[in-house]
C-alpha cells in the first residue's frame, strides 16, 4: 500500500513505526494474545440499539512519539499496578508535548506518563489497543462552546468516563529568544485561539496562520528558528520548546474554562466520600411533550441537571413520521446527551434511568465519575 505524507519541519519519522505498533496490538486483541478479565458493572440500563453503534475507522496515522520512546502494550501487570490512582498510568490525548490537552491529563494524574496522539479517533484507539490507560479529550470550554466531533466519539467508542478536569486556558505570545513583540510580522495557532485573541493580534498588527494545534505553533516556531514569526500557546509549550514568554493572558475573555473528560475501557465503582456526576445518551420516539416528560423524570426526584446536549444521528438522520391530519413530515433524527449530579449508586439515580426507559427508544450510560471542583 502507498501512502501519501506530509512532512511538517520539526515532527520525527516515527509515525510509520508507531502505526505498525497499532496494528501489532490491535491482532494481540482480536486474536486473543490477551486474556484479562473484565469486571462487571452494576450499571443495568439496557442498550436497546447496541447494534448501530460502530467501533470507528481503522487508524490512520501514528502516535507523535520518538522512536526510543513509543509505548509497548500494556501487560497485565501495567494494569494491575494501574488500579491505585496515585500510580504512574499512560494517558493519551491529542496533540502534541505542551497542548492544553497535555496539561488537563497532568492535571489529573501528575505522575503519569502521556502519549501524543495525531486525532482525536487515534486517542480513543490508544486506549482500545492497549497501549494506554487512559485518555483525555476537550468536550467543552466557556468560549467556544460544546466540541461535538468528541461527543459523536463518545457514542462510536466503548469507552467508560471515569473523570472530569476543569482546566483555566491561559493564551500567551511565545517567540524565538531575543525577539521583541514589535518585531513579529506573522503569528501561528490555532483557529480558536486566534479567534480568542482577536483584539490583541488587532493591536499588533501581524498577519494570521491556522496550524492544527497550539503547541504546534511553538514547535514549528522554535524547529525553524522563525524570529519574524510568534505562537499563540502555553507557557509550558514556550518551555518545551525553548520560546520566550511575551506577553500572557492575550484571550479577549479574561477567563476561559475548558472541561475535559477522562475515559477508560472499565468503568469506576462509585464512591461516597465525594460528589459524583453521571452522564447518559439516549433516543426518543418523536411526540408531543416527549422531551419535557425526560427532564421531569431528574426533576420530580430533585436531580440537578447540568448539562443537555443534542446532536443529530448519523446513521439515520431523517425520521419520516406520517400523521393522517398533517400528512408525512420528516425530522432530524436526534441523540440526547445528559450530565446530571448523582451516583449510579444512589436509589434516585437508578429509579430515575428506569422511569427514563419508559420514554427512550436507545439509552446507554456512558459513565458516573467524581466532579471536578479544583477550579
């Protein structure tokens, strides 16, 4: 097979390696070379259309990482050792070293060790291969709202959420050593974080470049010596990357809060020693008051709920309803996502997914995990 490839200045050859990595451990997983034992959960909600959701794309690219440093599957030994939550874990994530995804993954588990990954779906995979723990994906910030693609992902992979990280986004100008504000002509980052700093680069007066992530920005900054050209990204990059700081907290909002979650391939026994919050997705049969009945189901039993997102399905978009007052009308076809503050342990909880059942035409709990409330 030919594959075509981009070469960005400053990124390693090491791809090529890493996919064949992937595809060794995803034949030890499909041809048995492990045999772990999974534990049983106590969530009973039922899957009503397990059947629709698809396991995702082959992986495409691989993992950012040198060659000396490429992960090995994990043995079982990884994982037994992985089950304190002070232990060194693997977590994946995309992007590269000094992304804001990096830095919610320490965050949470400072002793951990990360594996860049070049998509979203290759962090997921990371996970399911075997070759990480853990991963951390952006689901939403205050800015620019939901991240729908990683809420598709949810529902495409069988991961379990296991935690949540709430991680305040501090953009900064970063540029070669020795180099003053003013000398900068063009400046490098993500679409969004350019778009956050829109009033700042104004001022500036450079000239604009999307790249696909942050540190990114810093990378290609610092690997071709660019000092008429700034990044947008975090002081951690600028340390990675030997870049000075120039200027910090540039975003227009004074504080942008980004939530991450944390998935793993087994769900978490629910505590009591801490809140905990639960997050579902579910189908409903199209009708009148149908959605208002749902959330009178967390309502009558004092359920907060602090999040409702909906997105269209895609493998059927269209519902075709045929009344015979109206004749035959076609509707988006939508998928409900739920975030509400209860343990799967509590009677409340289980009583309120039951009842919830009654409505749903598909349900699935996609995980119950503590709340994060650091920031």
């Amino acid at each position: 097979m030919v594959m075509a490839s981009l070469v960005v200045p400053g990124l390693s050859s090491s791809h090529l390696y890493c996919q064949n990595q992937l595809k060794r451990a995803q034949k030890w997983v499909f041809l048995g070379g492990f045999s772990v034992k999974r534990t049983k959960t106590m969530m009973h909600v039922v899957d009503h259309n397990q059947s629709q959701v698809g396991s995702g794309g082959d992986v495409s690219h691989g993992l950012h990482k040198d060659l000396v440093s490429l992960p090995r599957p994990l043995s079982i030994s990884d994982i037994n050792a992985a089950s304190d939550d002070q232990a060194k874990v693997r977590i994946s994530y995309q992007g590269i070293p000094g992304s804001y995804s990096e830095d919610a993954a320490l965050k949470a588990y400072p002793n951990c060790e990360t594996i860049s990954c070049s998509d979203f779906e290759e962090a997921f995979k990371a996970v399911e291969l075997w070759l990480a723990h853990k991963v951390v994906i952006p689901i939403e910030n205050t800015s620019g709202g939901s991240i729908h693609r990683n809420y598709d992902l949810l529902l495409r992979h069988r991961l379990h959420i296991v935690g949540e990280v709430q991680l305040a986004t501090n953009l900064s100008l970063l540029a070669m050593p020795g180099v003053r504000k003013e000398f900068l002509k063009r400046v490098l980052s993500h679409s969004q974080a350019l778009a956050l700093s829109d009033t700042f680069l104004n001022k500036l007066g450079v000239s604009r470049e999307n790249v696909d992530d942050t540190a990114g920005a810093a990378q290609i900054v610092a690997s071709n010596s660019l000092y008429d050209t700034g990044a947008i990204a975090s002081i951690r990059a600028a340390k990675i990357y030997g870049l000075n700081v120039l200027a910090e907290g540039i975003q227009d909002d004074s504080e942008i809060i980004s939530r991450y979650l944390v998935l793993a391939r087994d769900p978490i026994i629910p505590r009591s020693n801490k809140p905990f919050k639960t997050s579902i997705v579910f189908t409903l049969n199209e009708g009148p008051g149908v959605l208002f009945k749902v959330l009178a189901v967390f309502a009558m039993r004092d359920i907060n709920l602090t999040k409702i997102e909906s997105r269209p399905q895609r493998n059927r978009p269209l519902r075709v309803v045929d009344d015979s007052n109206t004749g035959t009308a076609k509707y988006f076809d939508y998928l409900f996502y739920i975030d509400f503050e209860a343990s799967m342990t509590e009677p409340r909880a289980q009583t309120a997914l039951e009842h919830l059942q009654e409505f749903a035409t598909f349900l699935r709990v996609l995980g119950c995990y503590p709340i994060d409330t650091t920031i």
